[in-house]
C-alpha cells in the first residue's frame, strides 16, 4: 500500500455512525492535505454521536460550528483560514437562523460561500449541514496554550 499524502483526522466507519443503516465506509471527519484542510459535511451531532437542537436549525448549525472548529484545530489549522463553506438546508425557511449562526463563527473571515435547498440529509432529524474548505498560510504556527 503506498503513503498517504494527506492526513486523515478522526477516522470512522459508517457502520458505527449510522447504525440505522447498512453500510460499511472507511471515512474521516477532516484531512489535511499539504497545507489545505478539507472538513466534512458538520451537522448538530457531537463526536460522541448525540444530536444538539432536536428541530432548531440555528442549535443545530451552533453544534456544526463548534465540530468545524475543533476539527480545524486538530488539522493544525483555525477557523481564519475558512476560505470556502457550503452549507445545506432541508427547508429554506431555516436560512436565516443558520446564516446567523455561521456568521458568528466567521465574523472578520469572509469566505466565499455556497448555499443549497437539499430535499433532504442523511438522517431525518439534520436541518442543516456545513462544510468547509481551509488553506493554511505558509509559517503559521497555532497558537500555544
């Protein structure tokens, strides 16, 4: 098996993460690529698998943000270096509480950034989902604690 060229952060398989369904993908989170991060699809799940904000879309894209930011961070990144999001709604009424949260989150970044009307995601209780795409400049080092 050759190298991998990326790192991959948080591995998983669907099995375990939609036991509600048949599958069995090898996936991760977040990988970082050189210096490019590429997060997930985040939805109001923690990484423990319990959902945040049952029916609140703005709850829902709080919990997203806070899984996109923790997951920057373990890619050695942060959420300033967000230069792409696509976010998905399963209703466009919810644009609004959504697009307030991720504001908070992005506020000074200004990204550039896709939203879609989606029939529906991969489990009926997500309202929303957000991924994202970070390029990390050349000699930054994260802050240390």
């Amino acid at each position: 098996m050759s190298q991998p060229t990326h790192t991959r952060i948080r591995m998983f398989n669907t099995r375990d993460t939609y036991p509600n369904q048949t599958l069995d993908n090898d996936l991760c989170q977040a990988v970082r690529a050189g210096n490019t991060v590429y997060v997930r699809g985040q939805v109001g799940t923690d990484f423990e698998g319990r959902l945040v904000g049952l029916g609140d879309a703005g709850a829902q894209a709080a919990q997203a943000m806070k899984n996109v930011k923790q997951l920057l961070e373990e890619a050695g990144s942060d959420m300033s270096h967000i230069v792409k999001t696509t976010t998905y709604l399963i209703d466009p009424r919810y644009r609004e509480p959504v697009y307030q949260e991720v504001g908070k989150w992005l506020k000074g970044v200004f990204p550039i950034s896709t939203g879609l009307v989606v029939s529906a995601l991969g489990q009926p209780q997500w309202l929303m989902e957000i991924d994202v795409i970070a390029v990390i400049p050349d000699g930054w080092k994260p802050d240390q604690a």
